[in-house]
C-alpha cells in the first residue's frame, strides 16, 4: 500500500486533531505531521515535501498562501488545501487559487467534502465497496427512473469518468442546474456568482434549442473554456446531464479525446435511465393490489369481519344519527310493555314467589 505524507498547518490543536482523525479514516496508509504555524510548517520539511499541504488561510505568522507559495520554491508536485475562517471569502479565494491552491474550504469545513477532496488530490484508489457495488438492475423492483443504480455505484461511476476525463469534477445535474450527484472538487470563479443557477439556464437553453430542431430527448454536446477551469456539458436523456470541469486551455486533441469520452458517458447513462424507467413500469403493472391494513388485528374473526367489510366513507352525522337512535331505543326497551306486569307487580299477586325474610 502507498504511504500518503501530509502536512496539516492549523492555528488550533483540537481542529488538528480533527482533521487527522479524518483523512486516518480514509483506510490509506499515512505520514501525518501538524504544525501550528506556517514557520514551523518550513522547519518540519527541509528536507522531504508532502503529498498533500492543508493549511489554514489566516496563521499567527505568514498566510496560508504565502506558506504555499515559498513550499512551491523548495519543491514541486504537492497539492494544497486552503481552510478560511472569515474575511472577505471571494478575496481570499482569489489569493488562493493564485497560490496554486487545488481546494478552498470555508469554516466550519464540511468534512464529508473536505475528504473528497482529500481522495482527489491524493489520487486515492476507490474503495472495493464502490467499485464492486452491484448495479441496480439486479433488482429491478426498487430501481427508479432518476436512480438508475445504487448511490455508491452512480458515485463511483461518475468518479471514473472524472479520472478519465482527468478533471476536477465531474456532475449529473438536473434541468433546474441542482446538482443530482458529484464527484470531484466543484471549482468556483471568485467573486463570481455560483455556477449553479447559469447551469440551469444553460441546460434550458440546449433543451429550448434541440426541441426546436426537433430532437428529443437532447442530444447535445457544448464546450465553454474559462480561465480556472473549462466546462463540458452533455445531456444523458431527457432531464439530466453530465457537466465536467477540467483544466482549461486544453489542446484540440485533448478537447477531442474529453468529447469522445463525455458524450459515451452520456449516451451510457441515458440508456440506463430509459430501461430503469420501463422496469419500474412493468414492475408496478404486475405489482399485486395493496392489502388493506389493520392495524395487527386481522387475524380470526374480527379479521374476517375487517376484511369484509366495504370501503365507505361513514359521516360524522350519520355516527351521531346512529348513536341518538339506539340510546332512544334503550330507552323504550327499560319500560314496561302493554299487557305485561313488572316482578313487583307479580309478587304482590302472588303470582312470583316470596322472598324469606332476612
């Protein structure tokens, strides 16, 4: 197994400590050293570099991104992950990115995000759990025509086609532009609004434009290069899409090679949704009617009569009716009827027997 080397700078211990036991639970083998400043972050590697730089933006000394910047004079290759605590957010991630940060975290981090982005950077192999996930079509039963497999097999999926597309993430977005699923680091343009309600616009355009041409579902491929990433976007069938972010600039034969592999992706997935969508169709056709329930007592007779008994909706008038007609009945059943005597009236006839005197 390959050993990781990583350097965490953090200002307070107890956040060190939460971060190790972290990126320790990713299963991997590790060399995790921690400093509480950027100058002794200098003195710990004078010799070696990490795999892996995490370092808080705002240290008692120099930054984060200076801190970057002079590791990036003693050695090459390593990535970094930039944590902020406050201040002004777009600033400092402008600051970060141009310090060659791979990774901007505000605080408190999200660390379900802040461990993907770990494996990223780190180029972690996927868990076996992941990668040997049985597909949903194995029982078509529970498929759905959004969920066409397992959430671990749709997310290891998405992380190999992020691996070969070597991107830094790779999306299945919805017609609105929310994200479905994710793999990889989602990249923001600082001080630009977030990519989440363009996409959306985008996506209804392309949808706008291939219905007007007559293709549906759409059957798009669109490209757009920026200056922190370049955007590819493809739709997998009618409602959702394959977005991925590379590095941008990307020479024409590299640009081929990531529109070959997106729009096969696509199309792979677009089939998926298309057979998840007629077995769940098939499957609920043939699905026995649902029992009515009883809440555990249908068993026995009272069962049997819960079981006949026909599907009405009973008023709230006609249950007073019922009740105010059976307490007049119990009424006129306590009186004496004609032609009939009481006990008492019996007994002073001499027509019941005496009771002994006590």
């Amino acid at each position: 197994m390959a050993s990781y080397r990583v350097l965490i700078v953090v200002n307070q211990k107890k956040d060190r400590q939460a971060l190790r036991a972290g990126i320790e639970s990713l299963g991997q083998e590790f060399k995790i050293l921690d400093a509480s400043s950027g100058e002794e972050a200098l003195l710990l590697l004078s010799s070696q570099p990490p795999d892996l730089l995490i370092s808080e933006f705002q240290l008692a000394g120099m930054s984060g991104g200076e801190l970057i910047q002079k590791l990036r004079g003693r050695f090459s290759g390593f990535k970094a992950i930039i944590l902020a605590g406050g201040g002004d957010t777009a600033a400092i991630q402008e600051q970060v990115l141009a310090a060659g940060a791979q990774a901007f975290f505000h605080k408190p981090v999200d660390m379900d995000a802040f461990l993907q982005a770990v494996r990223d950077n780190l180029a972690l192999p996927v868990e076996a759990a992941l990668a040997e996930a049985p597909s949903a079509t194995a029982h078509p039963a529970q498929a759905t025509a959004v969920e066409t497999q397992s959430a671990p097999t749709l997310a290891s999926s998405l992380e190999r086609l992020r691996r070969e597309l070597d991107a830094f993430a790779v999306l299945l977005a919805a017609e609105s532009g929310e994200i479905i699923a994710q793999a990889g680091n989602l990249l923001s343009v600082p001080g630009k609004p977030s990519l989440g309600p363009a996409l959306g616009a985008l996506i209804e355009a392309s949808t706008g434009i291939s219905h007007a041409i007559g293709k549906k579902p759409p059957q798009d491929l669109l490209c757009f290069s920026g200056i922190h990433f370049d955007l590819y976007l493809a739709h997998a069938g009618p409602s959702q899409t394959l977005v991925a972010l590379t590095r941008p600039e990307a020479g024409i034969q590299r640009l081929e090679q990531i529109l070959h592999i997106l729009l096969a992706a696509a199309n792979a997935l677009a089939q998926d949704l298309i057979n998840a969508a007629i077995t769940e169709q098939l499957t609920s056709q043939s699905a026995p009617p649902a029992k009515r329930q009883t809440d555990g007592l249908a068993t026995g007779r009272l069962g049997a009569l819960l079981s006949q008994a026909p599907d009405v909706q009973i008023r709230a008038q006609d249950v007073d009716t019922f009740w105010e007609a059976a307490a007049e009945q119990a009424y006129h059943e306590g009186l004496p009827r004609a032609g009939s005597l009481s006990y008492e009236q019996a007994r002073k006839l001499g027509l019941a027997l005496q009771e002994p005197d006590k």
